[in-house]
C-alpha cells in the first residue's frame, strides 16, 4: 500500500469512528427527546432514533470491515443544555441532527466510491431531520463555518459531550 492510499485509509476510518461517536451520542440523545417530547412529535422522534440505531449499526460494520476496532459509546453524555420539557427536546433533535450532518460532512471527504454515497445520503437524512425539528435550514448542511454554528465548536460530535462520570473509550 502507498503512503498516500494508506493516509487515505487511515483519514476513512478516523471519519467512520467520528461517524460512529455521532451516532452514538444520537441515540443517547433521542432517549432523552423521546422522554420529553410531545405526544404530537413522538413518533417523529422514535423514527429519528430508529434510523440513528442503523446508521450506528452500519458503522460498527464498516469500521470492522477497515480492520478497526469500533469506537464504544459512553455511558452518558452532558447535554448542551437543560431539556426539561418539549420545547427543549424538540431543540435538542435539531441539534444533534446538525452536529451528526457535519460528522458526515467529513465522511463524505473522506470516503470513495459506495461508503462516500452512503454518507452522502446520511448527511442528507440528518439535513432533512433538521429542518423538520428546527423549521430553519442552512444553505450548505453539515458544514459549521457556513451555516454560522459556531458558538458550540467544543460540543461533541452529536451536540453532546460524554459525562465526567462516563468517560469515552477511544
């Protein structure tokens, strides 16, 4: 393997890992939505989680299928603010579908052929997700320095951070 095709590989399965950390605190994150959204937005929500938990699960695949071992998820994750009733986790979705478009941002980047398509299409999944949670769009999805979302660069790669008393294994 060239230098170069290994650098490649190697830029691939750190933005899987980054992917799968994302989707991690995604599905960490939507438990906490679906504990307190509305009634109105429930099943919004529960599809949200749902897909998270594929994308996740392809990923632990894909990281496997590049000879890494996948990146675990934490135990808990500190939220970027309090979510104490439906406003707030409907804010919360928003966010974590923003933060997991510009993880796939990189993917995109960073993967060829099949693995760049299906980033693509994740990135375009967490796009239109965010939008329906927000009612606002970007003109260039996933990509912070465009959209002006700067104000939370330190949050982890889903909006989240894992907890003090849950530290990440990477």
């Amino acid at each position: 393997m060239s230098e170069g095709t290994e650098q490649a590989a190697k830029a691939e399965l750190a933005a899987l890992q980054a992917a799968l950390a994302a989707e991690h605190a995604a599905v960490y994150g939507y438990g906490v939505v679906g504990g307190r959204i509305g009634e109105r937005r429930r099943a919004e929500a529960r599809t949200a989680y749902d897909a998270h938990r594929a994308r996740r699960d392809t990923l632990v695949r894909a990281v496997r299928d590049l000879g890494g071992t996948p990146v675990a998820a934490s135990a808990g994750y500190a939220l970027p603010f309090p979510v104490q009733d439906g406003a707030a986790a409907v804010r919360l979705a928003a966010r974590l579908e923003e933060r997991v478009a510009g993880v796939y941002s990189d993917l995109v980047r960073a993967a060829s052929g099949a693995r760049r398509e299906d980033a693509a299409g994740a990135l375009r999944e967490a796009a239109v997700r965010a939008v329906r949670w927000s009612g606002g769009s970007v003109a260039f999805p996933g990509l912070a320095e465009r959209s002006g979302d700067r104000a939370d660069e330190q949050a982890g790669a889903a909006g989240t951070t894992p907890s003090a008393s849950a530290p990440a294994t990477r």
